[in-house]
C-alpha cells in the first residue's frame, strides 16, 4: 500500500507535553498538514504534564484551530503516566505517540502507519542517526537493552518513543493503576507482533531534554524493580556465593590453625570478611526495600494521573467516535484515574458502513 495515504485508518495522536509552549503551534501545524489528506479521521491529544511556562494557554487557543482534545494534569505524573492518561482518551483505532520537540518530524508518521498495514501491532520509529550528547546517547542505549536483556521484550534496541500501535492494545492494561508505568512494557502484555522502521531524527530547535542520565539510570532501576525478578535472584545468587565464601575462609581459618597451631590473618582478617558479608546484606535488604516500596504505593491505589481540565474543539466534540464505548466503569472511576465517562473500549473494528457514515458526519462538521 502507499505511505501517503490510508483511507481506511483513524487515528489519534497523543503528545505529552512540559514547557513547550514554543514548539506546539509548529508542532500541531505539522501533524495536522500530515494527516488531513492520509487518513480517514484524526485527532490530537496534548497532554500538558503541569507545565511551569504558558503550555495550557497555548492549548488552549489551539483547540479552536485543530481537532484537538487538551489535557491538563493537577501536576507534574512524568512523561510515561502522561502518554497513559492520553492512551486512555483516543477515540480511534490506531494512535500514534509523539514527542513534543519536534526532533521526530510528523511526516514520518506515513512510514509507522504502512507497516501497521501490513500486519504488526506495534511500528516502532528508530532514528537512522541519533541527535543527542554521547552521555545521553550511551545511557539510552543501555535502558534499550535492559528491557530486552531483563524484560523480555524482543523488539527493545529499536525503541523509542515516536511509536504507532493499535487501539484495541490498551485493554491489555486497561487495569493497570501503578504510577510506575512504562508504555513500552505494558504493550508487550498484548502482543508479540513489533517491529520499527527507520526514520529522520532532527537536532532540538526548542529547550532542553527533560532526561538526564541520572533521570535515565532512574528510569532503568524502576523498570528493573517494577517489571522483573532479577534484582530479587541477583540478590539471592549474591547471598549464596557470600556464604559458600565465607565459609571456606573460615573452614581454612580451622584448618591452618589445626596445623600450624597458630592464627592465619588475625582479627584484620575476620573484620574484612565482617564487613564484606555486611555490605551485601545491606544491599540485599535494599533490593527488598524497592519491592515493597512497589507493593506498598499498589496496595494504597495511588492513580498513575488525575486530570485537571479537558478542552475539546468544536470538530472534535461532534466527531463520532470510531470505536465501540461501554458504560462498565463508574464516573467515580473516570475521575479517578483521568478516564473517560464512557469507560473501556471494546470493538475497534468498524464497519465499511460506519466508516462512510463516519466520513460523512466529520465532512458535514468541518463544512459548517
């Protein structure tokens, strides 16, 4: 099928967005150029993650220009709980994640949507040159291959967070409420069927990166405490070698003094090995601590978002929605964890007809 164009698809596109006031109106400009004339039907959904600049106002005024649904959080949840809660509100049936610094341009997007086509749940946009600091770009790669390393996930060295995937996926953690989320993680509980294409990756014209190394190697000790194991084996397997040590030291310590009738190292000896089994047991119990900090901030339902405020566009709000809606969840759990009043989506396949009769209204909006 051709890049360029994909009558049968809709789609939502879901930015997160801190201190870009600067990029947004570009940025908007850009998606919207891109799938006006690709898609069936789109929308854009910002979510502004408690910006300390203008961002809401800027979104603000660009709901009366776009399809666009703005998001505001009551503060600051980070960029994965952000993509969650705008996951969460897509009407369509394919969404499209992007950042919101322009460094993936949206004309890309045509690329991601043609291998979904083609029969992959998840299309993953892998830059062809990375435009970052070497620091930046070392601890990256190594997040990368901790989730595929640790985590299992296969298609872990072409992530990245320019990605396309099907609606239809969320309902594979359409029950998760930890605030440590990890979108990447969470899609491999629905499918196996990932791929990537390569892309362009432009240098940032607006602000600063938001991650830091220190902030990556954050990002890699939740996701190790949160999604696997390891750390608890790891921990264990250091115990037990401790163990097997010390006690051939002091199985050597009974033996040389059997023998030679006297000491062998002394108390310097006996403190060093003290010491050394302490140190690992400390980080035994430390490891542990990270695990029931997790149980602990689980058992308490701590939300991974709380929306603030919601703007729709006129377009927008008199859209048909692509996909199927129950009402099963509660408006208390809506306003909750920043889902819609319509609750969890069920049938992401429309039919030709709806698809024309959907074709139809949003022609007949945009014409009035």
């Amino acid at each position: 099928m051709s890049e360029s164009c994909f009558p049968e698809l809709s789609v939502s596109v879901v930015i997160p967005c801190y201190n870009s006031q600067a990029s947004l109106p570009q940025l908007l400009a850009n998606v919207s150029a891109v799938l006006a004339d690709t898609v069936l039907a789109y929308e854009i959904i910002c979510v502004n993650d408690s910006s300390s600049d203008q961002t809401w106002k800027v979104l603000s005024e660009l709901v009366q220009q776009y399809p666009l649904q703005a998001i505001d959080l009551m503060r600051n949840y980070g960029q994965q709980n952000a993509l969650l809660c705008g996951i969460r509100a897509a009407r369509h049936e394919v969404i499209v994640t992007l950042d919101d610094d322009l460094q993936n341009p949206p004309s890309e997007i045509p690329k991601l949507l043609s291998k979904l086509v083609d029969g992959y749940d998840v299309v993953y946009g892998t830059p062809a040159v990375y435009r970052q600091s070497f620091l930046r770009s070392v601890t990256s790669r190594a997040v990368r291959a901790l989730l595929r390393s640790v985590l299992k996930v296969e298609a872990a060295l072409d992530i990245s967070s320019f990605r396309a995937f099907r609606t239809c996926l969320r309902e594979g953690f359409s029950d998760f409420r930890s605030p440590c989320s990890s979108l990447d993680v969470l899609l491999t509980w629905a499918t196996t069927k990932a791929t990537a294409v390569t892309v362009e990756h432009h240098s940032r014209e607006f602000g600063k990166s938001k991650y830091s190394w220190c902030h990556l190697m954050g990002v890699a000790v939740n996701l190790m405490t949160s999604y696997s194991l390891l750390p608890l084996r790891l921990a264990a397997i250091n115990g037990a070698i401790c163990l097997a040590i010390g006690s051939i030291v002091l199985v050597g310590l009974f033996v040389h003094q059997m023998i030679f009738a006297y000491g062998f190292g002394g108390v310097s000896l006996l403190a060093a090995i003290i010491c050394f089994l302490s140190g690992v047991q400390l980080i035994s119990i430390g490891v542990l601590g990270e695990y029931l900090a997790r149980i602990h901030a689980s058992t308490i339902s701590q939300p991974p978002y709380l929306i603030k405020t919601t703007q729709f566009s006129y377009a927008l709000d008199h859209l048909p929605r692509l996909v199927g809606s129950s009402s099963a969840h509660s408006q208390h759990e809506s306003i909750k964890y920043g889902s819609h009043a319509d609750g969890v989506v069920e049938d992401f396949s429309p039919t030709s007809h709806q698809k024309k009769e959907a074709r139809s209204k949003i022609l007949t909006v945009l014409n009035s």
